[in-house]
C-alpha cells in the first residue's frame, strides 16, 4: 500500500503544480489548496527512496553479481525506453530540435524529461547497494540514523543553498541519506504518537512558508519554492514522518488483494503519467476550457490521470515486451 500512495502522491504533486505556477493568476482560495495539497504530497520521491532502502538494506547482499543483473533489468531497459519515449514527445510536440549533442546533454544531465530523474538516482544507489547494506547491518541503529542526518544535512547545504546542479554520475548522491534511513528506520520506526503530529506540523508549515517566499521571490526565483524542495527541513521531517507511519500502520487483510494487484503497476504509472496528465490538459483545452480552472482541472485531471495511466499500465504488462518497460 506504501508504494500505491506514493504513486498516487505523485500524481498528485504534479498536477497541482500548474496552480502553483499560476499563483498571480488564481484566487487566494484555490491556490491555498493546491498549495496545501502539493506540500502534504512533497514527500513522495524521499519515501519511494527509503521504501527501496528498507527493502534492499534490511540484511547483506549475497550474491552481489546476481543483485546486479537483476537490477538492471529493473532500472536500465525502461531508462532507455522512457527516454527515448519522451525525447520523441518533446521533439513531436513541444517543436524540439534533436541532435546527437542535443540528446547526449539531456540524458547526462538527467533531464530527458521532468520525473526521469528519479531512474538515474536509483540506479546509481543499487550500484552501492552492497556497500550500503553491511554498513546498515554491522553499524549501531543510532550511528546510521545520525550518518544518514548527516548526508542529508550536506545535500540540502550543496543542492539546496549552493544550487549544485546534479548529473548521470552524481544525481543519486544527495539521496544516500535518505536511502540508509530507510534500511534502518524500517526496523527502528519513530513512534505513531510523534510522527502524525509531526507530519501534520511540517505540511502546514511548508504550505505557509511557500505562500509568504511566492510573494517575495516568484516561482521562477531561487527561493520561491525553496520549501518543496526534497532537502527543505519540513519535507525532510514529513518525508521521514510518512515512511514511518507507513511503516507503523498495520494495513487491514482486505487491502491484500488491491495491493497485489495495483502495487506492480507503481513503476510504470510513474514513468507514463505525465503523458497522460499533459493529453487531458490538451482535451481541456480543445474541448472544455472551463476544466483548465483549477477548482476543476485538479481533481478532475489527478482522477483521469491516475485511472488513465492505471489501466494503461495493467494493459501493457500483458505484453511479453511490456513488463521489462515498466
């Protein structure tokens, strides 16, 4: 289920993000609930991480050449699909010009499109995954917690405050933290008690404090969006707070069968989505203008999109060639 509302989260975060970038444009109200919404989601990349971390790191690897081989056919057959898939939509759509130099940029600077990113960052921690697991094994709960702050704290220094731009080789080092945390957080959870209140704190306080830097700086300034960063220290707490209370709950047997069926699909309704969310927007436009408002385009746009890209996935999983995409 941990995996099915990240997904969803995602989504989600993305479909509000029109609102946000049309603040100048939209009503107090609406765009406080976009705000509201696209910060309570702000956490879904972080915990999609530590999710991967708490799977991969819960022991040693054994059989390291084994892990690696199976890896890649998780990561790099739909990296390569999905970039090329999107490189094509840009130039089809958005009137690109490609060239050999133009791709070799892109896909270096892991930029293909918006949400690829996050192939070439979990790439590169299964690379050092061996390496990750023994230090979570063998070192003390409380020393990996305080390493895993640690790299954290660094990430939001040299991404956040210096504007360190990531690339194929370093996009997954700031995630390092994240990715420990969830090897051993999924042993050592936070209480319940502490992490609602403290998820709760984090999304109110990310909301308002991007209100106030949207007026002074603009979306398109440094610190607009400062506070939706994945290194801000609210998304941090709330990030850290969801994996937790994921890990806390103890799901009802009767979501057994959703989750089996949906949680598969998860990859591939993340690389896909965007396609769909981007042709809806264009049937609003073409058809029904009035959807584009966001009182309306939100829920509508996040429904279809996520129910759109649901089935398109379950569908291509059919396919022989399908499942080693998505």
């Amino acid at each position: 289920m941990a995996r099915i509302l990240a997904c969803l989260a995602v989504v989600l975060l993305h479909t509000t993000a029109r609102t946000i970038y049309l603040y100048e444009t939209t009503d107090i109200v609406t765009f406080s609930i976009a705000n509201l919404l696209n910060s309570a989601t702000r956490w879904c990349v972080p915990v999609f991480i530590m999710l991967s971390g708490a799977l991969l790191l819960s022991k040693p690897i054994e059989g390291v050449g084994d892990f690696f081989v199976k890896r890649v056919r998780v990561i790099v057959f739909p990296a390569i699909f999905w970039t090329a898939a999107y490189l094509w939509w840009r130039v089809r759509y958005y009137n690109e010009s490609p060239s050999l130099l133009w791709i070799g940029k892109e896909i270096f600077n892991t930029t293909p499109y918006y949400h690829l990113y996050f192939l070439y960052l979990i790439f590169g921690l299964y690379v050092f995954t061996p390496a990750f697991a023994v230090i979570v094994a063998y070192l003390n709960p409380r020393v990996t917690i305080k390493l895993s702050i640690v790299a954290i704290s660094l990430a939001a220094l040299l991404v956040v405050s210096s504007g360190m731009t990531l690339n194929l080789v370093t996009h997954f080092l700031p995630y390092i933290g994240y990715f420990l945390l969830g090897g051993v957080l999924v042993k050592n959870p936070w209480r319940l008690c502490y992490v609602l209140p403290g998820f709760l704190i984090s999304v109110l306080i990310t909301a308002l404090m991007t209100f106030v830097m949207l007026k002074a700086y603009g979306p398109m300034g440094k610190w607009g969006l400062y506070f939706y960063n994945y290194f801000s220290p609210t998304v941090v707490i709330m990030s850290i707070c969801v994996f937790c209370l994921f890990i806390g709950i103890r799901w009802s047997l009767k979501w057994q069968p959703v989750a089996s069926l949906l949680a598969p699909l998860t990859l591939g309704i993340y690389l896909l989505h965007p396609m769909v969310l981007e042709w809806i927007r264009w049937q609003w436009t073409a058809y029904f203008p009035v959807f584009l408002q966001p009182r309306f385009e939100i829920p509508l746009s996040f429904m279809l999109t996520s129910f759109v890209s649901t089935v398109l996935v379950f569908f291509l999983r059919k396919i022989p060639m399908g499942r080693w995409i998505t």
